[in-house]
C-alpha cells in the first residue's frame, strides 16, 4: 500500500517533532532549511508553500538529509554553506562554521578601517589569524575596496575553501592565503589585525554540543594552556606586525574576555575595548598599537 501523500506543512511539523525529540536546539529552523533544499525553495517560499504535496522522489531525498541532522552533523555541512554578513560562504567538515557573534568582529574591523585617521590612504592592509572558511577575509575585502588582506592558515584543506570562497565573491585578487601557523614573512604594517583564533579548553570537551564536537575541526576549536595558546600567540605579535595607530580586532570565548585583556596590555596594547554578544557575553577585544 502506498504512503499518503503529504504537504510540505506536514512534512515540516513531523520533521520538527522528530528533531525536538532528538534534542536538536533549531528543530524547526532545521527542519525548514533542509525541506527548502529538497525543494529549492528559501524560507520564504517554504512559508508560501505550505500546501504543496511533496513527490516521492522530494520525501527520499528529505528523508536522507533529516536522517543526517539526527545523526548531529549540523546543517551547514549538510546545506554545504553559511550565510555570514550578507553573503553565502561554502563550507565542509575542513573548515569551522561561522557564527553570527563574528559578524560583530567583522563589524568593529570595518569601523576600525574606516576611521578618520585612514581617511587618506589607497590601501587598508589586513592581516587575519586562522583564516577558516574566509568568512572574515572575504567580508572585509568585500565590504571595503581599499582593503587588501594577508591571511595565514595552518590547514591546507581549509585554506582551499577559502580560496574558493573569495573567488566566489570576486576578492581573490585582494586576498593573499598563506598555509601557515606563525606570522612568519607576513610582513609588518598592517591597520587591523584580525583573528578567531581556537579559543576553547580541551578541558571542556565533555559539555560541547555534540553537533560541534563530532563535526567541526578540533583544530579551529581548541588550544593548549587552557584555551588562550593562540590567544597569546595573536596578541604577544600584534605590536610587531600593526602600523601606529593600528588595531587587534579578536573574538574570544566566554569568561576569557579579563584574562585577555591582561595578556593584551602586558604585550604592550592601549586602549583596550570589549564588545559584547548578542547574549550579553564579552565576546570581542579591541586594542590600539599606539
């Protein structure tokens, strides 16, 4: 006997049920995302779409991406992309997804480069730290043409998406990818140095979600000396490799924002300032090379 037929309403209410169950924090945001891919539709179209009877062929190939996102691989690697600042950037297990609290270290760099004391140069140098995906490199160039950055990576593999997420997006000529894990022939100068770098104690594995845990590089997640190894290594280097009058625009982790704001001062940063999260937590550190 053939199954009903169902509607695409349908299909997403017992998809959420079924990702509620699993203990999926978005179950409904997750559900809408994977039936639109089926379907090609965005968000909107899923809402406008709600009638629509799902064919045999859409339901298999739902089934197979909700059975993926029960097993906890996140959306984004299932999507094979992320929005970040207006922008759609690939993304693979290589790479860590970018997280909606980074627009906010996007955004103070942007200020940082556009402030009055740049106002007559023809080019904005950039250096980020652990470039990733190249959500940031990409978004800065992006945003601002006068900006050209110098990005190092010590993942081959994630280096590659971002070489392709900057031609993408029309930048690779003003992004420069170096595979690296030091500042080594950088070069000095720069007015931002930008960095997500892995902030979080391997101590603290066990309360991870698992979606993060068992997917996402451990590489771009974790660092030795209790999550502030790379923290030390961005900060400790900064004063050597930013132009006066440049900045270090940094995100760290929850409850790390004193800690860093000390190794930031001792390595001879001023004008130390925090930028808070959506949440409320301490999540970017801005410090001047004066």
């Amino acid at each position: 006997m053939a199954e009903p037929i169902l509607t695409l309403g349908e299909v997403i209410i017992r998809t959420t049920d079924f990702f509620r169950g699993k203990g999926i924090v978005t179950p409904r945001l997750d559900a809408e995302l994977l039936v639109g891919e089926v379907l090609g539709m965005d968000r909107l179209q899923v809402y406008l779409s709600f009638d629509r009877p799902m064919a045999e062929s859409e339901m298999a190939r739902a089934r197979e991406l909700v059975r993926r996102r029960a097993g906890m691989e996140p959306v984004a690697y299932i999507l094979g992309r992320r929005d970040f600042f207006g922008r759609s950037f690939e993304v693979n297990p290589a790479v860590l997804i970018p997280r909606p609290e980074t627009e906010l270290l996007v955004e103070a760099a942007l200020a940082a480069l556009r402030d009055e004391r740049w106002a007559g140069e023809a080019e904005l140098r950039v250096l980020e730290f652990g470039v990733g995906s190249g959500a940031i490199a990409v978004s800065l160039a992006a945003e601002e043409p006068r900006v050209q950055v110098v990005a190092t990576e010590i993942s081959p593999a994630a280096a590659e998406v971002a070489r392709r997420n900057a031609e993408r997006h029309g930048v690779s000529d003003r992004v420069t990818l170096l595979v690296q894990a030091d500042f080594e022939g950088v070069g000095d100068g720069f007015h931002v140095l930008a960095a997500n770098p892995p902030y979080v104690d391997p101590a603290d594995k066990a309360t991870m979600m698992p979606d993060v845990v068992n997917h996402e590089p451990h590489q771009a997640l974790f660092a030795d000396n209790l999550g502030y190894a790379a923290i030390e290594q961005v900060l400790k280097a900064a004063p050597e490799l930013l132009a006066t009058g440049g900045s270090v625009i940094m995100e760290v982790g929850a409850g790390q924002m004193d800690k860093t704001k000390e190794i930031a001062k001792a390595a001879g940063l001023a004008e130390v300032s925090v930028i808070k999260d959506y949440a409320g937590i301490e999540r970017i550190l801005v410090a001047y090379k004066l």
